[in-house]
C-alpha cells in the first residue's frame, strides 16, 4: 500500500488506537472479528481498516504464500 493510500484510510476514520490496542490486534488477527470487536469496542469497519493500516492483510497473504511452497 502506498502512502497516499494509507494516510487516506487514516484520514477515512478519526479513531484513536492504543499501543495496547495496536498490539492485541496484531497479535490475535486471525480471531473471528465479533471476538475482536468486543474486546477492542470498535465497529468492524474500524478493525478492517487499523488490520489494513499495520499491513496484517499484507502479513497473511504472504504466511500463505509461504505455506503453499
């Protein structure tokens, strides 16, 4: 993702992510998103874009990738 675009999500939603938030995320991506939803309080547009924003989308199309090889 260039850096248009993602100055361009960030700007879509002015949602205030924690550390502690960030780091959850990126640690449990692959959870359900209800799950994530009721732990972190955000709308699951606001998760798809913060998962897009730290390149998770990214990260498991290239874990998959590996795993085909």
């Amino acid at each position: 993702m260039r850096k248009y675009e993602r100055s361009k999500l960030k700007n879509q939603l002015d949602v205030q992510w924690t550390t502690e938030q960030d780091c959850y995320l990126i640690e449990n991506s692959t959870i359900p998103l209800e799950q994530l939803m009721n732990v972190l309080n955000f709308s699951e547009d606001e998760i798809h874009q913060r998962k897009e924003i730290l390149g998770l989308y990214r990260r498991e199309r290239q874990i998959q990738r590996m795993k085909i090889k």
